[in-house]
C-alpha cells in the first residue's frame, strides 16, 4: 500500500480538543439486517452489500475488492455515523471477545444514506495493521475467518455502531468467486495464480513509490481532497509492466494520480507456477492520498 501524506495541518478546534472530558460509554446502537445480501460482479470491482436498520433508519454496509486479496475494503454508512470522525481512533471489531482494533478510517457520505466510516482494506484478525500472509498463490480472503463474523463493530469517542452481519463464510466464498472472475477477465489464467508458487515481487518499490508520493496533484490538494484509489499492473513474463489500470474506492472531482506513468520504470520478477516457470500476472496496491490533520 502506498500512503502519500503531503502536509500536516494542526487545526485549533484539535487542540481544544486535547482538553476535552473522556468520552463517556454508551449503549450501543445495534442494527438487524434489512435486506438480502447482494453481490456485484463488475469488472473492476467486487462488492458485497446489505441494508442494515428499519425504513425510517436506514443503513449500510458493504464489504469490496478490486482485485484478489486477503482483505477487503469495507464502508458501513447511515444516520448513526453523524458523529464519527476522519482519522480519528476508532475501535474496529467482528465478534464477541475479540480485543477491539485501533484504526483511523476515513469518513465520508454514500448517496440516499448519509454519513460514512470508509476503509481501505481490512483483516478480521489483523483490522488495518499490516501482516505476513501465509497464502501461496492467488490471494483470497479466508472463509474460516469469515464464519467467525457475528457482527461488525465501530466505536469512536464511547459511540458505538454494530451491524449485526452474522457469518460470512457463504457471502466470502462469493467474492472470492467473483475476484477469480475478474483475473479471467485481465486475460489471466486462473488455475496457474492458484497453484503460483510466487506471485510477482516488486523489486524497486521504494524509488517509484517515493517517486508518486511526491506527487500529490495540486488541483486535489488545493480543495482539501483526498482518495483511496486501486492500482493493478500486468507483469510480463519478462518482468516488466504490460499495462496500468488506477479504478476509485471513493469518488473524487480534480484527484488524478500519476502513478501509472510513474509505473513504466517499475521492475519485478514475475510470478512462478507450480513448476517453477514464469507467467503473465499482475500486481496490485492500494494508493491512499490523504492529508494529516
């Protein structure tokens, strides 16, 4: 993942807040599933999604991949997240005697529901910290885990929010479906990123990383505009980058990256199958632009 994070901004309404009494726990706000769970096959992204909450009180969640990962990015929206703040502390967790994860997601708005906690990528295990996968081949998200989901939890500042998903093996085992899907799509083989005994390994991630990092469009800072987007390239079996494709997690209106011309002089040794022998791939990562407050 890449973090480009141009200025720091300190705000006073910040430190006043510093002083502030410590928030005081609430009952939480518990919300039933109102809907069937749904999922949307597009060719550029996956997306798990139900209603949560009456019909005067509707709500959102939906969990989404752009590519196959052992994470998914996930947004829960509604009049309930009014309060909820961007990058502030907000406790993440998925079932019962869980120790709550610390994690700073975005907030934001989803048409026709409202207010919005918006992550990039998440683990139930791990939340938002990084982690070492011990998956060989194509990535996927585990379905073990996921029967484990009784619900899913955002706390911040003594208000809490739960979802009450119930498990998600089944709802899972469709995304990984439909991520497989969008590998055939690229024109990629399937069966041989399954049976992969290495996927591609990005060998000059630092320079070119650094490289788009320092390049935060200015239109989009200017308007004070951040994004996550989602960046896949098809690596060779030489090793070098066939095309680049960016795609939004969140919408943006001047936001335009230039990480994919920075991408043509990235180098990596292509993925390997079960035999040892190179085939066409790709590689993919999330961009965050945002701005420190």
């Amino acid at each position: 993942m890449i973090s480009l994070s141009p200025v720091r901004i300190v705000a006073l309404a910040a430190v006043f807040a510093s002083a502030s009494a410590p928030a005081i726990a609430r009952e939480p706000v518990t919300l039933e599933r109102s809907s069937q769970w749904n999922v949307d096959f597009a060719r550029d992204k996956c997306r798990l999604a139900a209603m949560f909450g009456g019909t005067d009180n509707q709500h959102l969640l939906f969990f989404e991949q752009h590519y196959p990962n052992a994470r998914a990015g996930l947004t829960v929206a509604g009049p309930a997240l009014k309060h909820f703040r961007s990058r502030s502390r907000t406790d993440l967790s998925f079932y019962e005697g869980q120790e709550s994860m610390r994690t700073e997601p975005f907030t934001g708005e989803v048409e026709t529901v409202g207010n919005a906690v918006i992550y990039s990528n998440v683990h139930v295990e791990h939340g938002t910290d990084s982690f070492e996968t011990e998956q060989d081949g194509l990535p996927q998200l585990d379905i073990g885990l996921a029967e484990r989901i009784e619900f899913v939890s955002v706390s911040q500042r003594g208000n809490e929010v739960r979802f009450a998903t119930g498990p998600l093996g089944e709802a899972f085992k469709v995304l990984n479906t439909c991520t497989q899907d969008m590998v055939r799509f690229w024109g990629l083989d399937v069966d041989q990123h399954l049976g992969a005994s290495r996927m591609p390994e990005w060998l000059n991630e630092n320079a070119v990383a650094r490289r788009i990092a320092s390049e935060y469009p200015r239109s989009a800072l200017m308007r004070g505009e951040q994004a996550i987007l989602r960046m896949r390239v098809i690596v060779g079996t030489d090793g070098k980058v066939e095309r680049c494709e960016i795609n939004g997690a969140t919408t943006t209106e001047k936001l335009e990256s230039p990480a994919c011309a920075e991408m043509e002089d990235a180098e990596f040794s292509p993925a390997l199958d079960a035999n040892g022998q190179p085939f066409r791939s790709f590689y993919a990562t999330s961009i965050i632009y945002q701005i420190r407050q």
